[in-house]
C-alpha cells in the first residue's frame, strides 16, 4: 500500500524517495561509521540540489559514484569525480556554459548559449580556496572559460559526461597567475583542477572545515594549521588529514568533548542505533529530519548545510527533538522498531551492552 501510494505521486518521487531512505538506512546499519560520516559531510560539501530538473535522476548516482569511493583518498581525485558528474554539471549549470565561437542554436525562440560562470565561481568560492582565499572574479571568468564544453550526454536522459571540442574557449588562459596555453581542449579544466588542488589557500579551507565538523565550531588555528601542512605534504590525502585531527589533542581534549550539537540526520540516527532499532521502512525517518530542518538532498543553495552546531539551535528545534525521542521511545514511529527491556524500576531501552553505560 505505502508502494502504491508513492507511485501515485509519479516515478520522480519514488525515486526521490528511495534515494533518502537509502542514505537514512546506509546511516543506521553501516559497520563503518566514519565513512558514513565522511559520505555526508563530502556530499555537503559539493552539494547538489535534488529538485532542479534532471538532477531528479542524475542524483541518484552522484553520491554512490563521485562521493563515497574517494571519502578517504586524494582530494584531487574526489573534485575531478564532482567537476565531471552529470549531476554537478547540470545543477551549476555548466552544461550550457560555451565559448564564443560555438554554434547556436537555430529558430525565432532559440535563446542564445554564452559562457556561464555558476561553476567556476563555486568551484573557487565553495569547493576548494574558500571566498577569502585570494581569487579575483578574472580568475572565476578565466576557470569558467576552462570548462566550456564539459557538458553531458542526454542529460533528460542521465547522460554520462562528454566533452564537446566545438563548444570550447580554446583560448589562452591565466588562472591563479598560471598561464593555460590554447589549444588544450578538456585539459584546460583539468589543469585549473591540478592548480587549486594543490593550492594552499584550500589546504586550509578544507582543513578549517573538516575541523569544525569534528572539533569545534570555532576549530584550534594550531589544530588547522598541521592538517592543512599534511594536505599540503601528502599531495591532498584525506586519510592523512583525518588521521592527524584525530589523533591530536585538540580533537580529545575537553573543551571539544561533547562541544558540538548534532544535525538532525545525526540525530535521528544516532537515536534509532543507540536505541538498537530496527528499521523496516525509513520514510518516517526521512521525514522527521527534514521537520528538523535538514531535508536530504534538498538544501537548494549550493553551500550545503552549516559544518556550524548554531544552525539547529533553537527552541522550536530542540522541541522537536525531545518529542521524536518520545515517539521513538514508545514505539511510535512507524516503520521502526526498538528493543525494550525491562527491571524491577521499569522500563529501559536499547540492547543490553548500551544499558550498562
């Protein structure tokens, strides 16, 4: 019945549907709890919006595709993975973006195709040196240039990327001070990959922000520093980068325990494991994070939620909270079924190991 109801609201929604639940799931049963996390916090970082036209369909491949494989490899590898995701072209609309010299289309209501700088901006802004890391919008117009003709195959069909030689800028470029000889077609983009991969400017941006998802919301400067020197020693290996936070004695110390409020995905997810659930179906999971204000894979602008605990720091939120913790207590959640022990002072929950803590 809950199929048939879903069907009823088109294949879009099944879809849209099957893909949080499956995150949801992935959350609450994966024996890998820091790539788990890892999957999250990566996706938000090159978010991509769920509503906007084919990404209805891009999106289901683009976290299982682009995201999860390179959680704990080098960053160059996980920003080409997003520079060349159907998703990520067709959401910051770069699938559009042309150079001067690509044929138009023909009719009286053909619009006209130009350069389109969506990407190249977030790409700088968002994805690698950070707003403050020394960019100037000559260099947004020159990286936009540098990925004209990185487009898509059918996107209305979820296309793969294809690079398209007649809508590139084969121009010379200059990106960050470097020089782009013309004449080099996809690696243009590559190249601009290359120069803010290793740029220092988003060795600490990534640092800051892996930091402040983990330790703080205002991250030890010392702390940073030494992740963003491994990112730059280890040619971006974001195994090393996690290890050195992890092991140091900002991320143990006791300012940081406990410091930080979850997200509502956390939340709810962490309730349901901690509470040793089990879930039949996710739907009511999926809709109890987006009434706490964190609906997946629906954060439309392309910044992705806050790394920051104030977000979600409200009392209407925290409310909201209390009362799904209520519901899942009493077994009141549908679609979810949590153990239920009980002694002589009356009634505890959670498998017996998590009891004893």
């Amino acid at each position: 019945l809950r199929r048939k109801i879903e069907l009823s609201a088109g294949p879009a929604q099944v879809v849209a549907r099957d893909l949080m639940e499956s995150k949801i799931l992935r959350a609450v049963y994966s024996n890998r709890q820091l790539e788990a996390v890892l999957d999250d916090f990566w996706f938000n970082h090159f978010n991509v919006f769920l509503d906007k036209g084919a990404d209805r369909y891009l999106l289901t491949e683009y976290e299982r595709e682009a995201i999860r494989p390179h959680v704990f490899g080098k960053f160059r590898d996980l920003l080409e993975a997003t520079a060349k995701s159907p998703a990520m072209l067709f959401y910051l609309d770069n699938w559009q973006s042309v150079g001067p010299n690509a044929p138009q289309p023909r009719g009286p209501n053909a619009q006209r195709r130009g350069l389109n700088e969506n990407y190249g901006r977030e790409l700088l802004e968002l994805h690698t040196l950070g707003v403050d890391g020394g960019y100037t919008q000559k260099d947004v117009t020159e990286v936009a240039r540098c990925f004209t003709g990185w487009s898509i195959d059918q996107p209305q069909r979820g296309g793969n990327f294809q690079f398209v030689p007649r809508l590139h800028d084969d121009r010379e470029k200059e990106v960050l001070g470097v020089k782009i000889p013309a004449g080099g077609g996809m690696k243009d983009g590559e190249k601009v990959l290359d120069i803010v991969a290793h740029h220092p400017s988003t060795a600490h941006f990534i640092s800051r922000k892996l930091a402040q998802r983990f330790v703080a919301d205002d991250p030890p400067a010392a702390l940073v520093e030494r992740m963003a020197q491994t990112f730059l020693k280890t040619d971006g290996d974001l195994r090393a980068v996690m290890q050195t936070m992890i092991e140091s004695k900002e991320f143990r110390s006791e300012g940081a325990f406990r410091s930080k409020m979850k997200s509502p995905l956390e939340m709810v997810v962490s309730a349901v494991r901690s509470s040793n659930g089990n879930v039949d179906f996710a739907t009511a999971l999926v809709n109890q994070v987006a009434q706490l204000g964190e609906p997946l894979y629906r954060k439309q602008e392309p910044t992705g939620y806050s790394n920051s605990s104030r977000e979600w720091m409200n009392s209407a939120g925290l409310m909201a909270r209390m009362n799904f913790a209520l519901q899942l207590a009493g077994n009141k959640v549908p679609g979810v079924a949590v153990e239920k022990t009980g002694d002589a002072n009356g009634t505890r929950l959670g498998a017996p190991e998590f009891q004893k803590r």
